[in-house]
C-alpha cells in the first residue's frame, strides 16, 4: 500500500521531532494570484496547506476568517477558482500535501461525486468540511476514501469520550482537535495545559492516528504545542493579510516572513 | 414524500433529523454536536413532564394572555364580498407577537438546563423583543444579534428590547439583516455553548430547534381550534388558512393542529414574501422555487447562486427578510399538505391600508402579507367559505416605514 502525502508529512516531522506546522488560508485572498503566490512562498516552511473555499454564510468562523473571505468573494472568488488555485500549487509542489477546507452547501450543489472529482483533477489531497459532522459525515467519508482523499474528522472539547472512540475508528490519515470552544481565531481561553490534557486523552485512543490543534494557536501559543503531531494557524495568517492591506505593504512578503516565524517556534 | 397520521408532524422526521428524507437536519460544527445532543433529550424529556407542561399553559395563560381572540371581520367581509373574512389576532398577546410562545418554552428549557445566559436571533425585531421580556421575567442574562440594517429599520422594538435589560449585539456581515444575525448568533454559541442557551427565533436551525419552536408556536391552533367549534359549533365545511411565511414559525403554528383534516376542508395558504414589485429580489424560497441548500445548519430551500452562495433577500417586512424557510414548510410543500404564494412589498402596504380603513385592526407588515392574499381571495369565493389570517404580529414596530410608505400610522 502506498502512503498517502499526509501521512508522509507527518513521518518526515516526527523523524525531525517536530509537530507539522499546517497553515490555513483563504482561496483568492486578497486576490486569486496572490492567493496563489502565498501559497507558493510559505510551502516552504509548510508542512501541509488547507486552502478553504468561500461561503458566504460560515457558522463557525471568526472575524479574521470572516473578512479574508468577503474580501475574496467580493473580487468574484468561485469554486472553480479554488480549485484552479489548487491545481496550479500541486503542479508546482507535487508534493507537498493541500487539503480543502469549507462548508458542506458549496459541495452539495456540486455534487458529491463531482466535487470530488474535481479535488482529484486538482490533486487535492484531503478534505474538511467544516458542518458535516460524524456520523452525518459517514457516506461522504468513504466515498472521499475511496478516491484516495482524506477526510479529515474534526473533534472538539464538547466530543464525549465515546464518541472520540467512534469517530477515530472511522477516521482517515488525520485527525484535527478544536482546541477550545471558539470559532476560528479566538484568543486562547483555556491554559495551553488543558489543551494538551485533551489532546492526550485523544492521543490514547489511538497513538497512531496523527492529530493536529487547531484554534487560537499564535505566535506566541504554538511553542507550548512542540510536542502535538501538528499545530494548525489560519486566522493569524488572515490577520497578517489585512494588516499589510492596511499599510499598504505586500501581504505575500509579510505572510511568507510570519510563517517562517512560526517554524523556528517549533522547530 | 407522505404525512403520517397520528404522529406529530414535528417528530416524522429520520434519525438524522430529515423531514421527508431530506429537509432539516444537523448540519453543525462538531462542537455542537454535544449541546444539540443534549437539547435534544432534554427536551424529549419535559415534553412528557406533566409539571413542565403546568408550568407553560400557566405561563401561556397568566403571562403571555392565551386565548388570543378570533374574530370576524365584518366590514372587511361585507366590502370584499363572497367569503367570510375572520382574525385569529395573535398580536394581542404580550409584546404584541406570536414570537413570545417560543422564546417563554426556550427560558423554561433553559432554566432546566441550568444555564444562566441566554442568546437569539432576530429580524423584525419581535423575536429579540420577546426573549429579552422572558428572559427578565425567567432571570436570565440575554443578549440579541440583529443586522445593523434591521436595528436601523425596527427602532421600537430595540428600545424595548433595551429597556428589558437586553444587550443588542449590531451584526454588520453580509446584508447586515436576519440571516446574518442567525449565523453571528451560532457562532456565539460554538463559543460559549458551555453556560449559554440558545434560542433560534423561528422554525429554521438544527433539527431540535425546528421542533422546539413548533412545539411551541402550536398554541395557536390549539386555542382556534376549540374557537372555531364554539363560533361555528362544528369545523365548517370550507376553511382556509392564511399565514405569512419567513422562517415559518407562526404560520406552523396556526396550521399544526388542523394537520389531519382533509385539505378540501381546511386549506392552508403560505404567503412569502415577493420583495418591491420593480426588484427581482425577493423572500420567497417556496414561491420561485428556489434549490435545496444548507443554511443554518438544515437543509430547505433556499435562495441561493449556481454555486451555492445564499442570495441576499428584499423586502419591507424585515421579520419575512430570510433566503431560506423551515425544512417542516418544504416539507409541507413537497407533501401539497400546504400551498405557497408571495405578496409583494405593495400589495401588501395596500392590504394594510385596507385593513386598517374597515378595521379595528392594526396588522405589522409581515400578516399584511397574508391579507394581501385574503383580499385577493375573498371576492372569488362563497359566502360559506371561511378565511381565517393569522394576524401574528402588531404595526407598532412599523410606524417608521409606514409613515414613509404611505403617510401614516
């Protein structure tokens, strides 16, 4: 059997025992080429990209995520942008691992079938979604299994520990822990320990499984995760984004330079 | 897609919450899934709990003011001519809208819950005007997101909901109007799911919340339905039913226990919401046949873009203002248990003014809406055809707009 490019980002950190770094962005912000440059420039220091495609009725982001992505729907970002966005990065980084992040509406009026099909001319590598939970999720997961696309299950705070049990069973090559009851990009609430508490109740389940935190992590947050098998960080890239907007500075630069940052914090 | 007989329609749902094999739904972030889980059997629980139901028919009584009347309108009746022209007039209860049964059973449910912190949506401003008076009266923190638009339009229920102690939280993404208040709304819940209840303002959201609020807003039709056999002394032959429809909250209400009678006899009739005459935007997801979609964590139909993005609405009536509708309607559409049509912006500021000039009543902008439909009907039909309105919510709220719109309140 062949390991998947996920798979294969997370062996590669651990043999440099490090969490992956996984950055977030939105597809087309602030415009489509940047989006894509950004990508470009910051795939250096990334070890997996999620690239989340629009919706303009997200019930679980936060401000940052929320501006970035009316920003990008307002210069007429659609689906098959995101996906050409998605197709020109792989052509240039075959492989390193892209996931597509977003909500179920934009693949429902696609199709299933032919989103998927559409990851798969992208060469996407996995998919979150952010309102089709487990077990709603349970058909869906398969068929994106069977196309050789990760789905990724999500778990939260809130998760029962029955549930956890349930969900990593029937889970893919990543998992993603929400570290905190939050939308995306809230401060960090709770103490990074009860954090990692969590995670490692996750973590006992099953070992093997690769899980990622994701939530609030910032500069400031991600050293005290060097120990989870991935941080995620999504809003403080948005954020960089409209700050260099705001001073009329080149966000891609400026991006590139805080992702950098956020590696040597892990490294 | 059938009606099943004897059973609830607010429970003839699959396990994963669809109505019809696929309207409603949970289609929520993960860290929902436990406080919709719990709701869930929480309220699966009080439903049954003999004391909890005491204590909302006493409230609905002594608080709320049940029964509201249901009265003829005969001046209406005699200058239209053909059918007979009656009000359930549901306005009368306090605050002035239907939206006061559901936001009582949610505080009761949220006291239950232990919770000391309570939050909702609203467009036209009722549902945040009602919550903020339960919430004072139960003792509970309440917060309101409304769209910056809408706060800006309904002025007089803002004053009030801040004169109940409530904090208005303005929501300026998007239309800056309802369906961005919904989701600022959920997404204050992902964050504070712990210590707060949330309260969805109409029949839309999670499959739980359609179920509460239909649930609750059924007052309506129980109370009619003992008034039409004391009025008539039996159910007449030929009854219709006229409600507005946004979210579908009141019309579910006036319609659920009438479900079961044959359709000859009672017919309902959904009046969305057409938008300006001139304007190609509109409210009416039901109307225009607008796609299946996912909004608020259910599947309906919706207005929405080839590729999936919620359409922005219009329309002069903020609490119609909503792309999408509640899953239990499609399901009613789908079934052809009820009909849908739109009035327009003007047909129905016209509808008010007529309404007004027959008679003692003063209906909001939203029931304008649905007697637009009923002085279309009336005319057409036999004097022993019954048309019942659901005058479900009190013009007060829109003096400002009917002052510019037609020089008077």
């Amino acid at each position: 059997m062949t390991i998947s490019p996920i798979s294969l980002a997370f062996k590669n950190c651990k043999k440099e025992k490090r969490p992956a770094l996984i950055t977030f962005t939105v597809a087309g912000d602030n415009t489509k080429k940047n989006s894509l440059k950004i990508l470009n420039s910051i795939a250096k220091y990334a070890d997996i990209l999620e690239l989340s495609f629009l919706h303009n009725c997200p019930i679980a982001d936060g401000g940052q995520i929320q501006n970035s992505t009316y920003r990008s729907l307002s210069n007429g970002t659609t689906l098959k942008d995101t996906f050409h966005i998605a197709k020109k990065f792989k052509n240039k980084n075959p492989k390193k691992p892209l996931i597509l992040m977003g909500y179920y509406n934009l693949i429902y009026q696609n199709g299933e079938n032919n989103f998927l099909k559409n990851c798969k001319l992208s060469r996407v590598d996995g998919l979150i979604v952010v309102d089709l939970p487990w077990p709603e999720n349970k058909k869906f997961a398969k068929k994106c299994k069977k196309k050789s696309i990760n789905f990724v299950q999500l778990l939260s705070p809130t998760t029962s520990k029955d549930r956890l049990k349930k969900i990593i069973k029937d889970s893919h090559d990543m998992l993603y822990y929400i570290s905190m009851l939050s939308t995306t990009g809230g401060k960090l609430k709770i103490a990074p320990k009860k954090i990692l508490e969590n995670y490692s109740k996750i973590k006992k389940i099953d070992k093997n499984k690769n899980c990622v935190i994701g939530f609030g992590i910032t500069n400031k947050s991600i050293k005290s995760f060097k120990n989870s098998d991935g941080v995620v960080v999504g809003s403080e890239i948005c954020k960089e984004i409209t700050r260099s907007l705001n001073n009329r500075q080149n966000p891609v630069t400026n991006v590139s330079k805080i992702v950098s940052r956020l590696k040597n914090k892990i490294l | 897609m059938k009606i099943k007989k004897n059973i609830p329609l607010i429970d003839q749902h699959d396990k994963f919450g669809f109505w019809g094999g696929k309207f409603g739904g949970n289609f929520i972030p993960e860290t929902l899934k436990k406080p919709v889980e719990d709701l869930e059997i929480l309220f699966k629980k009080l439903r049954k709990n003999k004391k909890f139901i005491k204590e909302r028919d006493y409230y609905f009584k002594n608080w709320v003011g049940s029964p509201t009347s249901f009265k003829k309108l005969e001046n209406l009746t005699k200058h239209l001519g053909g059918a007979q022209m009656w009000a359930k007039v549901v306005s009368e209860a306090n605050g002035g809208a239907h939206k006061i049964y559901n936001a009582t059973v949610h505080c009761l449910i949220a006291k239950r819950a232990g919770k000391k912190y309570i939050v909702g949506d609203t467009g036209a401003g009722y549902a945040g005007k009602m919550l903020s008076m339960a919430a004072k009266k139960f003792g509970l923190k309440c917060k309101i997101f409304m769209g910056a638009k809408d706060i800006k339009r309904q002025k007089p229920n803002c004053d009030a909901m801040k004169k109940n102690g409530a904090e208005i939280v303005p929501v300026y993404t998007g239309s800056q109007t309802l369906v961005d208040a919904v989701s600022e709304c959920m997404r204050y819940w992902v964050s504070n799911c712990d210590t707060t209840h949330m309260c969805v303002g109409s029949t839309v959201g999670p499959n739980i919340f359609v179920k509460i609020c239909g649930w609750s807003t059924s007052q309506i039709s129980r109370e009619l339905l003992v008034q039409i056999k004391k009025e008539f002394g039996r159910i007449p032959k030929k009854i219709k039913l006229l409600n507005c429809v946004g979210g579908g909250s009141s019309s579910f209400g006036f319609w659920n226990e009438f479900m079961h009678y044959n359709k000859k006899q009672i017919e309902f009739i959904g009046i969305e919401a057409g938008g300006p005459q001139k304007s190609k935007r509109h409210a009416a997801p039901l109307t225009y046949g607008s796609k299946i979609g996912i909004l608020h964590g259910a599947a309906q139909y919706v207005n929405q873009d080839f590729e999936g993005q919620i359409e922005e609405t219009e329309s002069i009536s903020a609490g119609l203002d909503y792309p999408g509708v509640s899953p239990i309607h499609c399901f009613l559409k789908d079934t052809k248990r009820a009909r849908y049509t739109a009035a327009t912006d003007e047909e129905a500021l016209s509808a008010y003014n007529l309404v007004t000039k027959y008679e003692n009543l003063n209906p909001s902008l939203e029931p304008s809406h649905a007697f637009a439909e009923a002085i279309k009907l009336a005319p057409k039909l036999s004097k022993n055809t019954i048309i019942i309105v659901n005058s479900c919510g009190d013009a007060h709220k829109d003096r400002d707009i009917l002052k510019q719109r037609l020089g008077k309140f």
